[in-house]
C-alpha cells in the first residue's frame, strides 16, 4: 500500500501520515495499541467470571454471545490499526474513544442480561458504528479501502439494529437479537460484506501488515492465559487454609496453563508472520487468524474458569455442568490450535485431534473422579500433545 498522508477531505496533509508504511518492514505494534489492549484484561476477566457463577446452559449461550462481541469489538480496531497509523493524533484520537466505549461495555457485563441490556448494547454499537463512520469519513472516495470500509459500514449498522433492540428485549428474545447481530459482523466478512448497490469486497484488496497482524493476535492470547494466571493466583490467595491438596491443584493449573502457552508460543507463533507474507492473499489469511482465534482463545478462557473450580474445591466431585467446563476448555483450546496450525502449516495436526480424542474419552471419568484428579488429567493430555508438537517442530527445521 502506498504510503501517504491525507486530510479528512482527501487532500495532502503536512502532519503525520494517517496510513501505516508499506515498505516491506514489520510494523512494530504501538504502545497506543498495548495500552487499549488493557480493556481487553478486564473484559477477559469479566467473562470468566460470568461463566463461572452461571454455569448452566443458558449461561453458557449468553457468555458465549458476549464474547464474541469482545472478541469482534476488538477484532474490526485490530483491523483499522493495522491499515491506520494510531500515533497519528486523528488515529489515537478514535482508539481512545473506543477504548472509553470498550470500557463500558466491559463493565457492564456482569448485567449484560439483565438491567443493562441497553447499556452494553449501546456502547458495543457506538464502538463499531462510530470507528467504521469515522474511517470511511477519513477515506477519499477514490482510495482502494473506501468501498470496503462503506459495505462495512453497512453491516455492522445493520448489526447495531439487533444490538440495541435486543437490549430493549429480555431473557431469550434478547439472546436471540444478540446473536443475529453477532453473526451480521463475524459472518459478512465471509463474503466480502456483500451489499445491494455496494458490491463486495476482495480479501485480495485487504493489504495487510502481516507481521503486525499476527502479533496483535499473539498479545490477545497473552491476554487470555494471563487471565488463567490471574484466576489460579487470586483463587489460591482466597484459601482459607493451603492444604496439599490445594498445593497440587495450583501445580496442575500453572503446568496446564505453561503447556497452552508452549502449544501456541513455542511451535507456530513465530511462523505465523510468514505465513501471512508468504501468501499470495495476505488479507485472506488475516481474516483465517481472526476466526480460528475466536475459538481458540474461548478455549483459554473457559480452562481459566476450570482452573478456578480446581483450585477452589479439589476434593469436590464436580457437577455435570462444572466436568462440562474442566473438558470444554482443553477441547476448544486443542481445536482451535488444530485449525491455527492448519492455516500456518497447511496441515492439521494429528497429536490434536488425538488429544481432543482422549479428552472425550475422559468423559465418563469425570463423573466419578474429583476436582483434582480431573485437573491433572486434561493438564496431562495438553502437555503430551505440547511435546510431541515440540518434538514435529524439530524434525521440520531440521528437514527445513
């Protein structure tokens, strides 16, 4: 992409450049961006802390829906400052304000189903409705991004109608409004935000930043096991007594949470950027990354939550819906780095599913085994497919 600077009205500006460097370098990720990323802790932690004192199947749906609005929320700013400079004083500007609006939309979280409906769905539709206005009123009309950032435009308005009138909703009509709006913006990319009179948009037009793209990823999920972190030091701090019990409980948490970070850090993060530069159409890839990371760091998010009941009661026998959350976790988590890896590598690792395999395997164990036995199980199968992963990463460069 070209490298140039422009007013609001298109003309040239003698300020700072509005759009990032195209000149084959990786764009370092800003501290503009680290420090809105600190929203993201919060609401991560937010809706942990919603599944896990409402772990039933409608809480599972609801904090699944909410999710996926923190996960697009930040998704679509991800996007804009990988196109867009954020030290530019117009860029910063409107992360900031989104930061303010993601702020919001964190707190209130907790009553996202409840009294403030209207308030988390007002402040998620102003955050995408007023970030995308606010790009497209930035573009000339000639620009290469300008149709796409008006299709888009388009669909997260649409998005905005089912958000605001699910919050005028209650209980199950809400959920529903809520999640037609999240499949509007996680959905139309798909399909180039196809529009009547609009047309659609190529992921081929979508030139990214590859490296910036995929560090921006790496950080969220940081973000993630930062919370598993968080979760296992604050449920520890709150025992009543440090029995060996709960001693061998945080030694499972921290281990299965080391062999996440390996899985993810120590065998594909590194080749991630080059599989977005590689690629004939860089936006495409960009676009696989953003989806399977939804999954992946939902993964993350409820093994933070089964951190928590290990932690918290590990000689309990766990319910059926608290065995759901000690699998689910792992589960999503193994999927999610199978289809990763299937976009970095261009295979599907086997060790994966294998460990998926085991995990389901582990069913009918969990509902006569206790907290701790449990924690240490998925913590074992985790580590075992790290391992071996570890060990196919070797045996590739070496071949490489």
């Amino acid at each position: 992409m070209k490298h140039e600077t422009l007013t609001k009205s298109g003309e040239p500006d003698a300020g700072r450049p509005l759009l990032r460097h195209r000149d084959g370098h990786h764009a370092r990720v800003t501290y503009e961006e680290l420090f809105f990323d600190l929203v993201y802790v919060f609401a991560v932690t937010q809706l942990s802390h919603e599944l896990l004192h409402n772990l039933t199947a409608s809480g599972v749906i609801e904090t699944l829906i909410l999710w996926f609005a923190v996960w697009l929320g930040w998704q679509y700013t991800c996007w804009v400052t990988n196109w867009f400079d954020p030290e530019t004083p117009r860029i910063r500007g409107m992360l900031f304000a989104t930061m303010l609006l993601g702020l919001v939309m964190a707190s209130s979280i907790p009553q996202a189903f409840g009294d403030r409906g209207l308030v988390f769905a007002g402040a998620y539709a102003t955050m995408q409705v007023g970030r995308t206005a606010f790009i497209a009123l930035q573009l000339p009309s000639g620009h290469p991004l300008a149709p796409n950032y008006r299709r888009m435009l388009g669909w997260v308005s649409i998005s905005a109608v089912f958000w605001v009138a699910g919050g005028l909703m209650h209980h199950e009509a809400r959920a529903l409004f809520w999640l037609a709006a999240v499949l509007c913006e996680y959905v139309s990319p798909m399909f180039g935000f196809a529009l009547p009179g609009l047309g659609r948009s190529r992921t081929r037009e979508w030139t990214i930043e590859g490296g910036h793209l995929a560090e921006r990823c790496q950080l969220f999920v940081i973000v993630a096991l930062g919370e598993t972190v968080l979760a296992s030091g604050a449920s520890l701090a709150s025992a009543e007594l440090w029995t060996p019990a709960v001693l061998l409980a945080l030694l499972a948490t921290f281990v299965g949470t080391l062999a996440m970070w390996w899985l993810y850090f120590g065998t594909s993060s590194k080749d991630a950027t080059a599989a977005i530069t590689r690629s004939d159409d860089p936006g495409r890839i960009g676009a696989y990354f953003h989806y399977v990371h939804a999954i992946l760091i939902a993964g993350i998010i409820a093994t933070a939550v089964g951190n928590d009941l290990v932690l918290a009661h590990p000689d309990a026998y766990p319910a059926t819906a608290q065995a759901a959350v000690l699998l689910a976790g792992p589960v999503l988590y193994l999927l999610g780095s199978a289809v990763y890896k299937r976009v970095v590598y261009g295979v599907v690792p086997g060790s994966h599913l294998a460990g998926v395999l085991v995990l389901l395997a582990l069913v009918p164990v969990a509902l006569v085994s206790d907290m701790l036995v449990m924690g240490w199980l998925t913590t074992v199968v985790v580590l075992v497919v790290s391992f071996r992963e570890a060990q196919l990463l070797r045996k590739r460069r070496g071949d490489a």
